[in-house]
C-alpha cells in the first residue's frame, strides 16, 4: 500500500497524540519517518517511544524538511510558528496539515492562505477534528437543508473546559500573550467557533466582554460572552470559561420551522408544523403556540476525530479525496476570536471583517508588556479523552 511519509514538527502533547493513532494503525496509508523538536529533553523522550526504527530525529525543523525524507508534513509547535512552519512547508512542496488554531492573527494567517494559492500542489489542510463528529455533521446538513427556513437565534455556552492553576504553570509560555497570543478562545476553543461558523455562518458584528485573568493567575482572557448579529438579523451569543470546575456544553439553534439542541452527546430536533410567521399569521389564540414533535435525531454514529482527519489528508494527497477542512478555512474561526478580543480590548462592537492592523498594534502591545512564568517546568499529558465527546 502507497503512504504517505510524514514528519511532524513539535512532539508535545497534540503531537504525540498524532504519532501515538499512527503507530497503533489507526491511519493505514500514512507512515511516520520523521519528528522535529527544538526541545532535546522531548525529544529523547520521542526516541524511547517505539515509533519505529526507520523514523530520524531532528532538533531543527528546517533540517526535517530538507531531508528528502518526508512528503507531508503536521505542524504541532506553539501557536505563534503554525504559520511559519506551513509556510516552510508550502515553499517546499511539502503537504502541510496545520494543528488549531491557524495562527494567532487573521494579518498573519491571510499570509499563509495566500502561499497556499501559489502552490496548488501542496495538499493545506487544518486538524478540525471536531467536524468529523457525526452530531456536527448531521446538524450542519439539516441546519443548511433549507427545510427549516432561516437561523433565528444560536447560542453556545462551552464552559466545561475546566483548568487547575496548575495547568497554567506547566509552561512558560501557557496563558501569555507572547507564548499563546490569547487564553480560552484561542487554545479551547478553536474548534466550538470553527463549528459555530461551519454550520451557521459568520456574523457580520459582534460585541465581547471579556475578563483576564479572572479565575486564574494569567494574563490572558479565562471568561468570555459574547453577543453577535448575522446578516439576516438573527443573533447569537457565546459563552465559555476555564473557571467553572463543573461547566456546561450546551448548542441551541432556533430557526424558523425547527429548533434543534445539543448536549450530553444527542442532538434533539423539535420540527414545527409551520413556520412561526405562518402560525402567527393564522393564529388567534394569544397564548397558543405552533404544534411540534419532539425527537432525538439519528446520525451514522461515525466521530473517527484526528485519525479521521489525517485519513482523509492522506487520501487526498494519495487519491485526490476530499478533505476534512481545507487549511484556508482555519482563519474563519480565527476572525471570530481576534474580533472577540479586539472588542474587549477596545471597548466597543466590532464589525466583521474588521481592521487587522488595527488588531495586530493591539495584540503587540500585550505581548510587549507580556511575562513569562520563569521557574515553571514543562509538563506533557496524553489528551486523547477529551476528544472522543462534543468538545
């Protein structure tokens, strides 16, 4: 069987979860030959964990990806260098899959996007692993049917993101402006605001009010509502938090003929009879409301999560197969968080698209002022529980 010959740079936590579904042959057509990691410590830790004798090791990227040895290649480094690593990639002809977020600014993701154009060889895909959950799936295919009319209201409250201070101190760079660039909305969820635009669409404004720090000891942002307006009036909010020990995962979508929910794993449809408008126009009870049936809807059942995606990057290079997100479309969900945090940081309702030098002189002017834990020491942990859910 033809696979492909990846590498992938940064073997920390998401990383190691990629090798770990390699080497237990959760992905047939790809073979691991390569690991990157400027941290030597990690690094050894790599070569003891029996990925295989033919995979070389290397403690610059740039090496791996002159080596000749490797043809696709996942960037799982600290956010700041997804970007620049892609980028490598692409200059190369080097199939490049990128880990969440995009980037830390749409300014410098746009940047990517537009190297990706130039290199239509290169197979640029994003680990939005979430969207192979057949829940997402599902709701998406009835949301956009156009059987239930327009999106009314949509809200998504995902405070179950709970972290210890703990979690923070385990690297310097965690929950800092200069290491991460942003704290819940850019490290948890990335993947809740990929979904909330993949199925409903962007917004077109917003307004954010954030705390920093609030729950924690750290300088970026830990509790976050955020009310948005689509084009057609209908509105939204998002909630989320790394504070609330026991929190909730909660998406309601209100439409016109439908009203659909997810939580604790089911999405539950309530179908109406009629639209609102028509069972308005017609009714003549004040206190009547439209008739409708309640069910759980069925899916195919099918959440492959990050080997599904990596499958359907490997199919794509090797068979011209569809991918599971297409790289560009990282910076979507992106533009959500950067307009979210710009709002804070101003004060005041954005419209999208938005002004994003005006974000980038923003955001540097954190990073500036920005600390860093000294005496804190890296800890790694295997995070694959927490991708079998909704989350």
């Amino acid at each position: 069987m033809e696979k492909i010959k990846l590498g992938i740079i940064g073997i920390g936590n998401m990383g190691s979860g990629h090798a770990n579904n390699i080497k237990a042959g959760k992905c047939p057509e790809t073979e691991l030959v390569a690991i990157s990691d400027a941290n030597s410590e990690r690094l050894e830790w790599a070569k003891k964990q029996g990925y295989g004798d033919s995979v070389k090791y290397f403690n610059n990227a740039e090496e791996m990806l002159d080596s000749g040895h490797i043809n696709a290649c996942i960037v799982a480094t600290a956010h700041y260098d997804h970007v620049r690593y892609a980028i490598e990639c692409m200059q190369r002809g080097i199939h490049v899959m990128v880990e969440k977020p995009a980037g830390v600014y749409t300014k410098q993701v746009r940047e990517m996007n537009r190297e990706a154009d130039i290199h239509p060889e290169v197979v640029f895909a994003m680990m939005f692993n979430q969207r192979t959950n057949c829940i997402y799936r599902k709701l998406r295919e009835l949301v956009q049917s156009g059987n239930y009319g327009q999106i009314r209201r949509t809200n998504w409250i995902i405070t179950d993101w709970y972290r210890p201070q703990c979690y923070y101190d385990s690297g310097s760079w965690r929950a800092t402006w200069s290491g991460e660039g942003g704290g819940v909305l850019l490290n948890q969820c990335p993947h809740q605001l990929d979904l909330w635009q993949w199925i409903c669409g962007m917004p077109v404004k917003l307004h954010s009010h954030m705390y920093f720090g609030k729950w924690h000891d750290i300088e970026v942002e830990d509790d976050v509502t955020t009310f948005v307006e689509y084009a057609n009036g209908a509105t939204g909010v998002f909630v989320t938090s790394t504070g609330d020990a026991h929190g909730t995962n909660r998406l309601e979508i209100q439409m016109d003929k439908a009203a659909f929910v997810v939580e604790n794993g089911k999405l539950v449809m309530t179908e109406y009879a009629m639209t609102e408008q028509e069972f308005s126009k017609i009714n003549k009870q004040p206190f009547a409301t439209v008739n409708s049936t309640m069910h759980e809807v069925q899916t195919d059942g099918e959440n492959p999560q990050h080997p599904g995606v990596i499958n359907a990057w490997a199919n794509a290079i090797l068979h011209g197969g569809n991918l599971v997100a297409d790289g560009r479309e990282g910076i979507n969900g992106l533009t959500l968080s950067n307009a979210m945090h710009l709002s804070a940081f101003l004060g005041k309702e954005i419209t999208i698209p938005f002004d994003e030098d005006v974000y980038y002189n923003e955001l540097m002017k954190r990073v500036k002022g920005s600390r860093r834990k000294d005496a804190s020491k890296a800890v790694f942990a295997d995070t694959s529980d927490s991708y079998n859910g909704n989350k």
